[in-house]
C-alpha cells in the first residue's frame, strides 16, 4: 500500500452455490441471528474485529466504537437490509467454581457479518470481522456459509464483497469458499472516507 491509495479487490459469487460445503460450527460455539437488541453487539465485535487493521486507516469509523455504532444504524437502515444474512458467532465460557460445579458466563462474541440485497437480487457482505484472539480456527468460514445461505434463501442470485488486498488470508479463504476476482480497487486513505466509506465490505 502506498502512502494515498489502498488497493482491494472486489469479490463476487454466483447463486445457488454449486459443490461448496458448509464449514462446521466449532464445539462451543453458536451462530445468534439478527435482532434488533443485538445492534450494539455487532458494533462492538465489528470495532474489536478492525480497531489495529488496515482497514481502519482505509475506513476510519472502524478505528472507533462511536463509528461502528454508526456504521450498524447506517447499514440497519439500508432499504435491502437483510437479516438472514446478519449474523453473530458467540463462544460459551466456562466458569469453573469448584470440581463437580460448572456455570456458564456470559458469551464471549467471537464475530459478525451484515449483509444488503438490492432490487436486482445481487447481495453484499458488509463487514465480516472475527476479533483477533478467535482467528485461524474457521468461524470466518461459517459465517460467510452462513450468510450466503440467507442470502440464497431470500432469491439473491449474486453475492459481493470488498478485500483489501493485503489481507492474502481473507483473499484465501474467499477463494475456498467460491469467490473469484471480479474488480480491482484503489482507495484513498482519507478523513472523509468516514462519511462515504461505511458500505464497503470487509
């Protein structure tokens, strides 16, 4: 990345899906659909999930918890806001207080995904972000599996979203899941990009 643009690439995927499987949930863990309490919550997984990446220097509301709550009002007040394809992965927590004795604490939220469906039937993954301590064990696989298949279910027949291309390990996963390069993209990395940067996938 130079010291104006950031290069990414745009992303996209024909529906139904063909011989693609779906990832697996890990044990311990639990897809939370979308409801409306739940904003805040994917407002602070998505900040926890961007806060120290690239692309809060791309997008700067990523940077901050008051961004990406207005971010998730932004994208919840989309006409093509698309619940079944907005999801959040939760970890159950263990709390030992004694040898025979186990109560469960609260969830731990591990990552969110939102998506948006225009009149024309194409869909876009809005953020997927997966907080740092919970990457590498595919909770980003299930919830793009997981969205895809909302999307699918609400007649979408094409599916889109944005990489910075220095993230070759999103780029990856991407390709494993279906998508292929469709566009290349250089964004300047500037202030107002806090106003007209929220729609970007990442």
């Amino acid at each position: 990345m130079d010291s104006g643009y950031c290069k990414r690439f745009r992303m996209e995927i024909d529906l139904p899906r063909s011989s693609v499987p779906l990832a697996s949930l890990p044990s311990g863990y639990q897809l939370v659909p979308w409801n409306e309490a739940l904003l805040d919550v994917h407002a602070r997984t998505k900040y926890q999930a961007f806060c120290q990446e690239i692309d809060a220097q791309v997008f700067p509301c990523l940077g901050e918890l008051a961004g990406c709550r207005r971010l998730m009002q932004e994208i919840r007040r989309k006409p093509g806001f698309l619940p079944e394809a907005t999801w959040l992965i939760a970890q159950r927590m263990n709390r030992y207080r004694g040898i025979n004795e186990t109560q469960f604490a609260p969830l731990e939220w591990c990552g969110t995904i939102q998506g948006v469906m225009d009149r024309s039937g194409i869909g876009s993954i809005q953020n997927i972000g997966i907080v740092p301590s919970q990457r590498g064990g595919g909770l980003g696989s299930v919830l793009i599996g997981q969205a895809l298949s909302g999307f699918e279910a609400a007649g979408a027949c094409h599916v889109t979203l944005e990489v910075t291309a220095e993230n070759i390990a999103a780029i990856r996963l991407y390709q494993r899941l279906g998508f292929r390069r469709s566009k290349t993209i250089y964004k300047p990395i500037d202030s107002s990009l806090f106003r007209d940067g929220y729609d970007s996938s990442i």
